[in-house]
C-alpha cells in the first residue's frame, strides 16, 4: 500500500501541472486575439489622420480616381434642412488644397493655357448688371469656358458696368449701337422663313428674334477667334457638367465624338425654398429635374405633385439649351438650338449634365418682367407678348395685383415650403440637391475675384478717360432703355421691301422651323383628374 501510494504522489503534481500550462496558454491567445484588432484599429486610425503616405483620393481630386466634385453625385434622399451643413462642408473644401478638383483653377486668377482645347466660348444677350454677371461669367471660367461674347443694352451697357466687362481677359462686350442695328437690319435671316414666325410681335417674341440675330453674330465672332465650341446661354442660367471625370465643360465636350455636331444639356428648374431670395447662385439648391432625365412612369406618376396646380410641370421652358460645334454653314435656329445651313447636325442629349435655370428665383422677377413689357393685361393680350402660359399669369398677377397680393401668389406658385412635400419629391427624384455651383461662386466671392475685378477697372481709367467714355457711350450706344424690336428692325425702303420677300414663299428657300422655349410633355388631363 505504502509503495502504491508512493507510486501515485508524483502524478497529482504533474497533472496540475497540465492544467496550469493549458490555462495559460488560453489566456495568451485570448489575449491575443484582443490585443491585435484594437492595434490594426489603432494603426489605421493613425494612418487616416496622419496621411500615413497614403495618396488619399479625395484630397487630390484625381480625374482617374472618378471621384465627383460635391453636387454632382446628388442623392435624392437628401432632406431640406441638409442645405446648411452640406454647403458649410463644400465650403470648406475649397479653403484647403482641393484646388485640383477645378482643371483650370489658377489661385481664381484663371491663366488659362494658349493651348487649351476644346476652345468654348458663351454668347448672351443681357441687360444685367455686375452683380448678376460677374458670377455668372466667372463659375463658367472656373469650369472651362475661354471666351465670352456680351451683347449688351440697358444696366449692362451703362459706362460704369460695361467698362469692368471690358477689363475681364477673354470678354468681348457689343453695343447696341445705330451700326449694329443696321448691320443686323441685312442679315439673311430677314430673308427666310424660320424665324419668320416671331417676326413683328412684343416683348418675349422680340426677344428671341434679337438673341437670333446676335447668335448669328457671334458665329462670326467665335470662328475668327479660333473656337471650338459656342453656347447661348442666358445670365440666369449655368452649366452643370455632371457625368465626366471632373467637373469641367470642356472634359465633357473633349469627350464628344468627332461627328457629333450638336450637344443638348436638359435643363433643371430652381425650386426656392423662400421668398426672399436675394442672390439665387448662392442660395438655391433644390432643382427640379428635366423629363429627359427621369423615367416615364416616375414623370407622370409624380406630374400632378410637381405641378402644384401650375399650367405646367416646369414654371417656363423645359427645351434644354445646347452647345455647337463651330463648322461652316452654322447658324442659330433660335435662343434654343443651333442649325446648319447644308445638313441636318447630328446631335446627342447627355445623360447627366445640365442646365440650371434660377427662373422666377426672386420675389422682384415678377415686377422686372412686367416691367419690360408693355402689352395689357388681358388674357388675350399676353398671348401676343409671351410664348408660354406660366409667363403670362406672372405678368397679369403683376400688373393688377397689390404687393400683398403678388406675394401671396408667388408663394403658392413659386415657393417650396411644404418640406414634406419636397422630402417625398427628393426621394422619388423629381427634385434633386446642386450644390457645387453655390460654393464655386461663394469661393470665388470669399477670394475677392469680384471686387478685385471691379477696383481694378476703375483703378486702370483715370477721371478724364471715364468722363470721355462717357461722352462717347452717350453719343453711339442706343438709348438704355429702348431694346432693339424686332417689329421695328429695317424700317427704311429696302428692309422693308426685304422684309415682304419673307413672305414670297416661292421665292424663298424652306428651312426648318426655329425652336421656341417649349414647355415639358404635358400628361393628359383625364388621367390627372383620375390622379
């Protein structure tokens, strides 16, 4: 027994021993296994806030990498009150070294290369003053636009305004003079029957025959200066060259192949959110998006909410504009489109890119438009002055209603203040958030481009030149407040007998209709009322 148990004493120890060994073999590896994660976790966060020697995608902005510029990947889920931070981090952005995001961002001192292709040049027709143009003019610098082609009356061609247009590197101001008049007074277009429709009528119609007119000058204009490519756009309007590898114009039309001779940029409407909206680049970024840009069912399904009880889906046109290729035989056919005089362009909708139009984005709109035209305010006289219905209310609301009443009516129609409403219309994508426009031009006003454009022109004319600039702008540009009426072009002898000839039909050569500003497919009445 005693050697049994003597036996047995040196087991117990061993087995303890065991049991140690294995306890502590586990704890090791728990240890192990909990140590390690929160290491890489560390380690990681080390690298993200240090840089680490990681080349960062989003701080070099690289084309190759396809990330977007913000505003360009727009979520619709995005909510209203969203507005604040998101421009406050987009603000941000182009405080720090981000520049790359913009290929032709120059300290905002825009020193383009000579070599710079495609060559883009913007025509306008404008009585605006600076604080409308100047951010219009220099966004589309910031996004590759070269050259910019100013037909100026009104505000626009006053000596004080006109004079800093002047100094601007790339822009070429035109005068409504006597000369210009007579000169537009022999254009070939009198001659022909596409824009003869417009021809002899008030106010919006007028209009779209002067921007015709200047279109066909600029042509002239953008070939001798060796372009590429020409856009008529409005002062209230700006490009959104969403879809490319940046967000550059001319990347996106680079990319155009070589046979297409027409680009056409659906546009987007404003939806302002208040109504009292002072600068619209600045303070808007709800828009409201293109029929070609969504699908049928989500078009027509959402038309009535959209609508809002308006005549139409958008508040004016819903055409798009588009950009052309300078080649021989090119002219405009209207405010919208471009032409050619020996074939048919050949021409592509782009899928993503837009154009942004801030209609009606303030509250002093409806005056500023009733303002410039004198027609009655009947339903039938409006019909004479303004080519689409919505314009036509506006200015009967303008020019009967007390200011009370006008207000009342601009937040029915125009405002978007029902959040919920918006909310339910961002998610199903009808309405969308754009914000890259707002902080390009907020970056730009916080770097003093605009004021330092402005001191800079009244610093370069001393008193004497400014007065005799004066004098002279007096004495060969067309009264400001006249505009050129198309009813009222070539009023001696020979235009007058050229103006008959339009309408010799036998005579003259048939060419395609001009494009108006044409309202969005309207859904059928019976299926609203159904809705």
């Amino acid at each position: 027994m005693a050697g049994l148990y003597t036996s047995l004493r040196p087991q117990l120890p061993s087995s303890a021993s065991s049991a140690t060994s294995l306890h502590s073999f586990t704890s090791k590896l728990l240890l192990l296994l909990t140590v390690l994660p929160l290491t890489l976790a560390f380690f990681a966060f080390v690298l993200q806030w240090r840089g680490g020697g990681v080349d960062d995608p989003i701080s070099r902005w690289s084309p190759e990498e396809s990330h977007k510029f913000p505003g360009m990947d727009s979520s619709p889920l995005a909510t209203v009150g969203a507005h604040s931070s998101q421009s406050s981090d987009c603000s941000s952005l182009l405080g720090h070294a981000n520049t790359a995001s913009f290929p032709y961002y120059r300290d905002w001192k825009f020193n383009f290369q000579a070599d710079l292709k495609p060559k883009i040049c913007i025509t306008t027709s404008t009585s605006a003053g600076l604080e409308q143009i100047l951010p219009w003019m220099f966004y589309h610098k910031v996004i590759g636009v070269t050259t910019f082609f100013l037909f100026v009356e009104g505000k626009a061609a006053s000596p004080d305004v006109s004079k800093v247009l002047e100094s601007i590197p790339g822009v070429k101001v035109i005068y409504r003079t006597k000369e210009l008049e007579e000169q537009q007074a022999r254009s070939r277009i009198w001659n022909e029957t596409w824009l003869s429709s417009f021809f002899y009528k008030p106010c919006n119609y007028e209009l779209f025959v002067k921007q015709s007119l200047n279109m066909e000058m600029a042509i002239v204009i953008a070939r001798d200066a060796g372009m590429d490519w020409i856009i008529h756009l409005d002062t209230d309007e700006l490009l959104h060259p969403a879809g490319g590898r940046e967000y550059s114009l001319r990347r996106l039309l680079l990319d155009v192949p070589g046979n297409v001779d027409m680009v056409i940029f659906p546009n987007y409407e404003s939806s302002v959110e208040r109504d009292d909206i002072k600068e619209p680049f600045t303070e808007v970024s709800m828009f409201k998006k293109n029929y070609d840009h969504l699908t049928k069912d989500t078009y027509f399904g959402m038309y009535k909410e959209a609508t809002r009880g308006n005549p139409n889906y958008f508040l004016t046109y819903g055409n798009g504009k588009s950009a052309a290729r300078i080649q021989d035989h090119l002219r405009p056919n209207g405010a919208h489109r471009w032409h050619n005089y020996m074939k048919t362009p050949n021409e592509i909708k782009l899928e993503e890119a837009a154009v942004l139009h801030y209609t009606y984005a303030k509250f002093s709109d409806l005056t500023s438009r009733r303002d410039r035209c004198g027609c009655k305010p009947t339903k039938e006289d409006v019909k004479r002055c303004f080519m689409l219905e919505f314009d036509r209310s506006a200015f009967i609301i303008a020019s009967t209603a007390t200011e009370e009443e006008m207000l009342t009516w601009y937040r029915e129609h125009v405002v978007w203040s029902d959040r919920t409403l918006n909310l339910k219309l961002l998610r199903k994508g009808i309405l969308t958030r754009i914000y890259a426009p707002m902080v390009v031009i907020q970056g730009l006003r916080e770097a003093g481009v605009f004021s330092t454009v402005i001191t800079s022109a009244q610093a370069s004319l001393s008193k004497d030149k400014f007065l005799a600039s004066i004098e002279k702008s007096n004495s060969t540009r067309a009264v400001s407040s006249q505009s050129l009426p198309s009813r009222k072009i070539g009023k001696n002898h020979d235009s007058q007998a050229t103006a008959r000839r339009i309408f010799d039909t036998a005579a003259a050569a048939y060419h395609e209709a001009a494009i108006p500003p044409l309202s969005p497919p309207v859904i059928d009445n019976d299926l609203m009322n159904e809705a």
